[in-house]
C-alpha cells in the first residue's frame, strides 16, 4: 500500500506535513478540502455561511468517499472526516493514518487571524477549539496508526518521525503525474 492518511484537527500543521511529505516520497498529495472547494467552486467558508455545516459535512462525505480507490496518495483530510466511521472504513485501508495533533494553544494561536476557517459552533475561537477537538480526540486516536504532535517537534522533525514509522509500508514513488 501506497498511500497515507493525515486525520486531525484544524490547524495541527496536517496539511504542512502531509504536503511536504508527498513531496519527499514522490506521492500525489490529495487534499479532501481542496477537493470540496473545487466541486462547490467556491471557499468552503463562504459555502458553511451559505448553506450551513451540515451541507458541508454532506459534501466533504460524498467527496471523500469517492477516494476508496486511491493509490500512491498523501490524503489530507478535513479535521471532521473522523466523525464519519464509514468514510473511515474506506479510508483506513488505504494505508496508515497519521494524526497530526498539537496543544489547544498552538491551534488558537494559529487560527486567531484565519478568515478561511469558520468555527464551528457560536462561541468564541478557545472554546470553539476546547469543545470541538475534546468530541474528536477519541475518534482520531481510534483511527490513528501513527501519533506525532506538531507542538513537540519542529516539522523537519515531525517529518523525520512520520517517516521512520512508515519505512517499511510505504514505498516511495517515481515523480507523480498530475491528475
């Protein structure tokens, strides 16, 4: 197996260190967010105002689902994906997953000036992060196969640790055609 899965919360440094580790193993990065904003053709903050979470939460399965045949991948994947066990069941075989976590300090400091990244619910950004990440830890370590905190390591060293755990079930690619 050829692919990886990045689980996490919002602003733990996932899609830094998935991006950054496709690039080294020469595998296609496949971002779920990404993905979404491109079939809405607009941001995903601008469509959860619009049309409200639960839309989106409908779109992000439907487009994740979609990626049970994916191979030679880096998915990253929206930090909600963990709360859909049967999106989970099709992308945990794909390969190991990866949860990428950090402080609840960290995550605030790093969403306080992001406008791309509605909250959640209606409260303020800390206890937005506090309620939210509190009803997904489980979910992430449930799923998890790798566990690194991007808090603890600076990402040349988380990226060091990723791939240590993966050495012997991933192989690295040939350079990656775009799709």
């Amino acid at each position: 197996m050829n692919t990886l899965v990045f689980l996490g919360f919002r602003a733990t440094g996932k899609t830094t260190l998935a991006t950054r580790i496709a690039e080294r193993l020469k595998l296609r990065y496949i971002s779920t967010d990404d993905l979404i904003e491109h079939n809405l053709a607009m941001p995903i903050s601008r469509y959860v105002a619009e049309h409200g979470w639960n839309a989106f939460r409908k779109k992000e399965h439907e487009i994740a689902s979609s990626l049970k045949d994916s191979k030679n991948a880096v998915i990253d994947c929206g930090g909600g994906l963990a709360e859909h066990a049967d999106v989970m069941a099709v992308l945990q075989p794909l390969g190991p997953v990866v949860w990428v976590d950090a402080n609840i300090d960290d995550m605030e400091h790093r969403m306080k000036d992001d406008t791309t990244r509605p909250l959640l619910s209606e409260t303020t950004l800390r206890h937005d992060i506090e309620i939210n990440y509190e009803r997904r830890r489980h979910l992430y370590g449930h799923y998890a196969d790798i566990y690194i905190n991007t808090s603890d390591y600076s990402i040349e060293e988380c990226i060091s640790r990723v791939e240590e755990q993966i050495r012997d079930r991933i192989k690295p690619g040939r350079d990656v055609p775009e799709e």
